[in-house]
C-alpha cells in the first residue's frame, strides 16, 4: 500500500465523512483503484462498498462514473454525497433534460466528483462522455447483473462488456454484495478487468483454523511457535504482543532459540521498521513479533499463521489480525493465548483512554472476553458479532474439536424466547433467568412479568445453568443483546426459526466442571445498563426527525443511528468535540453540530 496515498485518504475519509478508521478492505481496494488498477470486489451489504469508489474519486483530479441500476438509490447516494459536502449527480431518464444538460456541463468544467448514471444510459452516452467529461474512474454496481450465474440477470449489462475497450486507460472498479465464485469469474471474464485487485468479503474465512488457549507461560508459548515454523518451513507467519517491550523480548527469545525473527513496533526508529518489513515480506526472515501497528497493508498470501501472545482490545482487531494469514485460502493457523493479566492490562488502558471512548471499548472488551471464555464453536461467534448467520459448528476451532457434551437445546431456547417474546423484548439477561426460574422479584411482579405463561417455566434448571444457556444463545446468534438499548435481548431471525419449530439447536451442556473458575453469578454478555444514553439516544432521533421535516430530507441522511448512538455515547459539547462523532465530518458538523449540541446540552 502506498502510505502517503493511504494518509491522504484516511484525511478525506475523516473530512468528508467524519470516520475515523476503514472497514475490512476498504483501505486496501481505495489504494488499488486509485492507484490505477482494475478491482473486483464482494464485500457483504453494509460492508461499504459505496466508500470503494468515492474515495478515489476524491484522491483523483477528475470524475468517476457510477453505474446503478436503480434510480432511486441513486439518486439517494447524490443526496447522502451532496450533505457531506462532495459534488455528485445523476443522470438518468427520470430527470428532466435541462436538468441533466446542467449537470454534464458541471462535470465537463471538473466540479463534480461523482456522476450516477443507469446502464442503459451510459451505453448510449460514454462514447460522447468519454471525449467531453474528465472521466478517471468507472465503478460498476450491482456488478453480478452481467452474469447470467447471478441471480439478477440483466441483458443491459452485457452491454458494458466492451468497456475495457472503450475506455483502455480507465480502471474499472466491479462491485457486488451477492456472487459465488463463479459468478466473480465471470464478471471478470466480460468485463475483461486486467489483473484486478481481489476483495473477496465475506467476514467467514473457514481456512483459518482457530484455537484460544489460557497462557501457559512463556516458554511453552515458544515451543508453539516453533511448532508452527517447523510445520510450514516456506512460509512465514506473526506473533502480536501487547507491548513494545513484549514484542522485543519474544524477537529476542525466539531468536535464541534459533528462529529467525524480527521485532516490528512504532517505537522504532522508521528506517529500521521499513527494513523489518520489506525483510519479511520479501520472506528474508520467517517471523515478525509486532504491536498491534503491524500489519496494515500487508498483503502477502503465504502468512500461514498469527500467534496472540496477549488477548487483543477487541474482537474487530482480532479478528482483522488473523485474517492477516491464509489469504491465499490454504489452511491456515490462528491461536491465542490470554490471561487475566491482558484483561486487566487493556482495563487500564482503556481508564486512561479519552473519555468519550471509554463506554463502547468496555463494552468491546467484555465481548472478547467472553469470546475467550466461551465453550461454544469460536467461528460462529465471531461471525454472529459481525450478523452474519452461521447455523453449524465450523468443525476448525478448538470448541469443534474437542466439543463439549451436547444436548438437543430446541426446548430450552424456546422456552427462553418465549418468555423474551411475552415480556415485548423488554428484559435483559438477567430478568430473564429470573423470570423463567419463577423468581418472586419486586421488578417481575410490578411489570407484571409473574403473570406471562413462561413464568416459572424453566424451574428445573439452577440459576448457573441458565446463565450458561441464555450466554450460548447469545454467541450462537439466536438472541441479539441491544446495548444501546438496556441490554435487553431481542430473538433474531434465527432463534425465531427454532420458535416456530423450524431449526433445532444444541447446546452444551453444562457441567461444574466446565463452570469452574468462571463468574458464575451472571451471564457473560450482561454488563451495566446504559439508561441515560438510551434516553438521550431517543431525544437525538427526536430533534433529528424535527429537522429532516423541516429541511425536507429523509432523517437518516443527516445522521445515521449508529451516528445519533455514537453521539448519545460521547455527549459532545463543542464543535471540535462534536468532530469525533462517527459520521460528523466537516460539512455535516458545521450545518447540523449547533443543533444537536444545543440538545445534548439541555439534556445534561
Ligand atoms: P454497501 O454499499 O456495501 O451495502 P454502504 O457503502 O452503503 O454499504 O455503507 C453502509 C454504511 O456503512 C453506510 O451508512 C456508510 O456510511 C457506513 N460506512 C461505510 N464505511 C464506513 C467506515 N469506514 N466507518 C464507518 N461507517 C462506514
Ligand atoms: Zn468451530
């Protein structure tokens, strides 16, 4: 990756949009298009793909074309680019000549960055575009519409198969929430895409096999080490500490046993990390020992394996790091080792971190944490925290492969989720067990809870096995915890199917034995309510729906609820402060900042 080109686009990225870090592949696809190259890329809905784009056409002095095929999420994106201050139009039939005729002679004289247009209509037009407009970037959506392997077929793509040859020097950026690798192939095939740079973005990558072990002390975290150089000899792979100190005293340790290994962190001088990192990736030295700084940009296919000396932060992180091996889609090997001592160490950072982040990086801290915990298949975990669906055990983590004794849960779960769907989905973890153990509780009885049919319904459990269970329904993706919202449990769509009868699940049983040594006294994911943000989260979406009918904007275009959420979470109280909210970039801040923060300010 190009740092300087990367810098930039981190900079454009916070001013225009107000983020402050790329999603997964983001980065990466930005640097290959704008630096010139073909890309094809799969990323999940609400991945964001449309950022894939519109940041190179912001790097690049000239215009990107946009095909779409439907009009009103076009013209949807023109609005959403136009609040955050970036000049795109549309061009197609549901717009009236004058209209369109403007809009080309704004792009002709260079002061639009993106222009939507249907495929129907670019087919007609490039040829006369392509003289007249300066453009520098085609980006096509819904790109699995070319193919017929793809579920949407439709003929007026196969028209854009000749682009290449139209426009030679232009990259060509294809995008697609939707195509297997068939399909994928065959994109590139009619688009004749030379060489694209590949982001394939599923969040499941089944070839990495994972393992999370309590730290068994150093010199046995070594011997793993050269376990895994022995194993993949040709290969390379990274050990991430949690310190610079650390990083530099495994370097040291492994070195001594005869590994070849150099120590990467920021704390070094510049000269010596370029040289660290060109070392392996050219593959001069087989082992890297870095802080969490390395790693960004790296795109070498033959990492094999990630070694966690430490729990990282948060599952994000971890989860990006490990993703760091087996690119190439050959088995590869991820194993962390944690300790209480990481726990309380990132604790500590985050007390001493800036105050508006503190809430949300607990919260992400305690999710790792029972992600290191859990006894339950660790990939369906990681996948149910970024939504995506997975109804099997993965059968490649340690949970799969020494399974713990399962029972058919189908009752247990639906007794659960019954009693979550008679309380209106108003209760936490807590409540729940309590509730369906018949507890007599002041809070049951007077929110009348003691009178739902699945009062007392799960009586035959003990308190610590519906702790376990209710957990496992969590980080098996049958029940979402809202926590912007109380805690309180909502079923997903999943656990609805087991309600219904449609899917069994299992769970693991519960033994004392596999209890001992964990908090017994609560479920994993429940952690302290958050009413006041919750309030003031309510009172956000208020004076947002106050001013999109005023301006006549649809809401979420002036803010997001991840936006409002963020702001509820961090109580801005200046403009500069106000900048630090996800979504707030310079444009949206000096239009909409006064309004809101005059509202956190009220409700303080
Ligand atoms: P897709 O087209 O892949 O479905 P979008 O491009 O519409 O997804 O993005 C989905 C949402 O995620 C949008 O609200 C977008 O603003 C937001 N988003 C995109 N990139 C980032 C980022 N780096 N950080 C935070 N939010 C982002
Ligand atoms: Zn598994």
């Amino acid at each position: 990756m190009n740092p300087e080109r990367h810098a930039r686009a981190l900079a454009l990225l916070r001013r225009f949009y107000g983020y402050g870090s790329f999603r997964p592949g983001q980065a990466e696809i930005v640097d290959a298009v704008a630096g010139g190259r073909d890309a094809m890329v799969l990323m999940p809905t609400g991945g964001g793909k449309s950022l894939c784009y519109q940041l190179p056409a912001l790097l690049s002095d000239g215009l990107c074309i946009v095909i779409s095929p439907l009009i009103a999420l076009m013209d949807d994106q023109v609005t959403a680019l136009l609040a955050n201050g970036i000049p795109a139009v549309a061009v197609h039939s549901n717009r009236p000549e004058s209209e369109t005729r403007e809009a080309l002679e704004q792009a002709r004289l260079g002061r639009v960055k993106l222009l939507y247009t249907s495929p129907e209509r670019f087919v007609a037009d490039i040829d006369k575009w392509a003289r007249t407009l300066p453009v520098k970037l085609i980006a096509i959506d819904e790109a699995h519409c070319i193919s017929q392997w793809g579920h949407d077929f439709r003929p007026v793509y196969t028209e854009l198969s000749g682009i290449k040859s139209m426009l030679p020097s232009t990259p060509v950026i294809a995008l697609t929430a939707t195509a297997d690798r068939l399909t994928r192939d065959d994109i590139e095939q009619q688009l004749a895409l030379r060489d694209p740079f590949r982001w394939t973005g599923s969040f499941d990558r089944p070839n990495i096999s994972i393992e999370v072990r309590p730290d068994p002390g150093k010199a046995r975290r070594i011997a793993r080490v050269r376990e895994l150089v022995g194993k993949y000899p040709d290969d390379s792979g990274i050990v991430y500490c949690l310190s610079r100190s650390k990083a530099e005293s495994m370097t040291q340790a492994l070195r001594l046993s005869g590994i070849n290994a150099v120590c990467y962190h920021a704390g070094m001088p510049a000269a010596a990390r370029e040289e660290a990192q060109r070392a392996f990736i050219n593959g001069d030295v087989s082992v890297v020992c870095a802080t969490v700084a390395f790693g960004m940009g790296i795109d070498k296919s033959n990492i094999r394996w990630v070694v966690h000396n430490n729990m990282p932060a948060n599952i994000e992180s971890y989860y990006q790091e490990i993703g760091r091996a087996g690119r190439d889609g050959l088995p590869a090997e991820a194993v962390m080792f944690h300790s209480v001592g990481d726990a309380i160490a990132l604790r500590r950072f985050i007390d001493d971190s800036d105050s508006s982040r503190r809430g949300i990086n607990t919260e992400k801290l305690a999710r790792m944490q029972a992600f290191a915990d859990a006894a339950v298949c660790r990939r369906r975990m990681l996948l149910s925290y970024f939504n995506e669906e997975m109804t099997r055990d993965c059968g490649n983590c340690d949970v799969c492969r020494s399974a713990p004794v399962r029972f058919d849960g189908t009752t247990v779960v639906q007794k659960a989720l019954s009693a979550v769907l008679r309380t209106d989905c108003r209760v936490g973890a807590y409540m729940l067990r309590d509730i369906l153990r018949g507890a007599q509780r002041h809070d049951i009885r007077s929110r009348g809870f003691d009178r739902i049919r699945t009062f007392g319904a799960g009586a035959d459990l003990s308190a610590a096995e519906w702790n376990y269970y209710i957990s496992q329904m969590i980080q098996l993706g049958l029940l979402d915890v809202a926590y912007d919202d109380g805690n309180r449990l909502h079923p997903t769509p999943f656990g609805m199917r087991v309600v219904r009868g449609e899917e069994r699940v299992m769970l693991a049983q519960y033994t004392e034995e596999r209890q001992r040594g964990r908090d017994q006294s609560r479920p994993a994911a429940a952690t302290a309510p958050a009413s006041s943000t919750e309030a003031l989260f309510a009172r956000l979406k208020a004076v947002r729906r106050a001013e999109a009918a005023r301006i006549k904007m649809p809401p979420y275009l002036i803010f997001s609820d991840a936006s409002l959420k963020d702001m509820a979470m961090k109580r801005p109280r200046t403009l500069e402060e106000f900048r630090e909210v996800s979504g707030a970039g310079e444009v949206k801040t000096a239009r909409f900042g006064p309004l809101f923060l005059s509202a956190i300010a009220e409700f303080a």
